[in-house]
C-alpha cells in the first residue's frame, strides 16, 4: 500500500492528529515506526486539538516552510458564559456569567464582526518563545510575560449551530491565527465570556483531513513495508 505524495526521496504525509497528542508526539512516533531519522511537520495544533497535520520525512522536510503559510481551515465548538486560562478545557473554568440575554442573532453577528485583518495577542498558554522559553511554562507557574501582537486575518466565519451556550462554526484563517485567543475575544465582545471546547483542522490549502492518515493505519502500514520479504 504506498503512501500518499509517496518520492524517492521523501514523503509527504498528511495525518489526522489524536486528541491529548502534542504534534512533536506525531512525529516522534512517526520516526519511530519508520525508522527514518529526518521527520518534521508544518503547523502546531494544540494538544487537545485534532485534525490535519502535514508531516514530510527525508529530503521532504525541506519542503516544510513552503507549506506553514497556507491559509488554515478550522471547526470549531466555543461554549458561553464561562472562561479559562487557557481559552480552552485544559485548564479549569475560572469566570462564569450568564447568557440569559445573548440571542442566536448577537452571537451570529459578532462572529460576522471579526472576520478581516486584526491583531492578536498570543496566549499565554501557548508555544510563543519569549526570553527563550515557552509561554505556557511562564504560566504554569502563574507568571504573566510582555509578548508582542502579531497581525492574522480571518477570510470567513460560518455559524453551523447556535444552541446556546454552545455554538459551533467553521473558519477560516491565516498562518500565525489563535483560534482560542478569537474565542476569548468573542466571548468577550459578547459580554459574557466564552471558550474552546472542541477545535478540528479540516484543511491546509489543499490538503484535506478527508484524505489523511489515522495514526494507527500510518503506523502498521510502516510495520508492514519494513517486515523482511520471506
């Protein structure tokens, strides 16, 4: 069974990331399985997303840059009222507000309002290096740093469904975007508060997630093409 964009001198594999797995777990795994030492991917997902990740391995991995800056697609659930730390279910809710008043038109409107050219600030439970280290170990320790806003843009937003108090849409966005940090500001636009409790990546440019890999299929079929031939 070959591999998807399967070369002689590479591969470029696209992956549909497990929940809980850090993407330098794909590919640690990966290069395990394989046996190939060179393995790399293009894009973070944060670990409790899923979705596309694109891996290349080889002489491929000199390819990765040309793929970061392809505009990303994502589906995503927020639930209102509440915030965290973290913008996301990785760290405790710390602020609850009631959504009596928040209609089904507000919260589609305000998405419609941050679609365009903005700045965002990156989280602090984030990946961002600053003074050489990783803002989410700054904020393990509860330790807030000075980080530096960064332009995104968002091309579009589509409300899937609004059940308040939670909602699911699909953007989107270009390279650089934190879909946790856009939540935290809607939710915040809208009053009361909101944040991520599911995030899927669907597309980078035209590569699909509809014709990635399970981990566990990519893993035997390594198995299987590196058993001796009897």
């Amino acid at each position: 069974m070959p591999l998807p964009h399967e070369t002689a001198s590479g591969e470029l594999l696209l992956v549909n990331k497990p929940k809980e797995w850090t993407s330098f777990d794909v590919v640690n795994k990966i290069r395990h399985a394989s046996g190939i030492r060179k393995v790399g991917h293009a894009g973070t997902l944060d670990p409790l997303a899923t979705g596309l990740l694109i891996i290349c391995t080889g002489k491929k991995t000199r390819e990765l840059a040309s793929f970061v800056g392809l505009e990303k697609e994502y589906r995503v659930r927020m639930r209102l009222g509440e915030r965290t730390a973290s913008f996301d279910a990785g760290t405790p809710v710390t602020e609850r507000r009631d959504t009596g008043g928040v209609t089904a038109a507000q919260v589609a409107a305000t998405l419609a309002s941050f679609v365009g050219e903005q700045e965002q600030m990156p989280p602090m439970w984030s990946a961002v290096k600053v003074r050489g280290r990783r803002l989410y170990e700054y904020a393990r320790k509860g330790v807030e740093v000075e980080r530096s806003p960064r332009m995104v843009t968002i091309h579009s937003i589509t409300p899937l469904e609004i059940t308040i108090p939670d909602v699911l849409f699909d953007m989107t966005c270009s390279k650089g975007t934190y879909v946790r940090t856009l939540v935290e500001d809607i939710g915040l636009r809208l009053g009361c508060g909101a944040y991520v409790t599911g995030l899927e990546r669907t597309r980078i440019g035209t590569f699909l997630l509809a014709d990635a890999w399970h981990l566990e299929d990519l893993i035997r079929n390594f198995a299987e093409r590196r058993e001796p031939v009897a």
